[in-house]
C-alpha cells in the first residue's frame, strides 16, 4: 500500500537521507489513513480551540 501510494523509489542518495525520505513517507501513510479512517467513521476532530488563561503567579515569600 506504501508503495503504490508514494511510489517504490527513494529519490535520496545518501543512506540517511534515503532512511528518513522512508520514514516522512511511513508517517505520511499513517496521516493518509487516519484522515480516512476519520471521514469514515465520522469522527469530528477536536483541536482545543479554547483559549486558556495563564496559569496563577505563585507568592514568593
């Protein structure tokens, strides 16, 4: 599935470069899949959106 979705070719020449290009595209997979797996399901994602106010300032005695 990895490979017919991001191609079965590195484009890196370098061997750490090529072991990273492999992982950006694992986890490019695992993005591509949640977001079906989401649409799916029909889950609406919550990102927090509220605002939070700073926590107390603690006294210094």
């Amino acid at each position: 599935m990895l490979k017919t979705k991001f191609g079965d070719k590195l484009k890196s020449k370098n061997f750490i470069a090529q072991k990273n290009e492999l992982l950006c595209k694992a986890i490019a997979h695992n993005i591509v899949v949640l977001i079906h797996e989401m649409h799916e399901l029909g889950i609406e994602p919550d990102f927090c959106t509220q605002t939070f106010s700073p926590a107390p300032k603690v006294k210094e005695n």
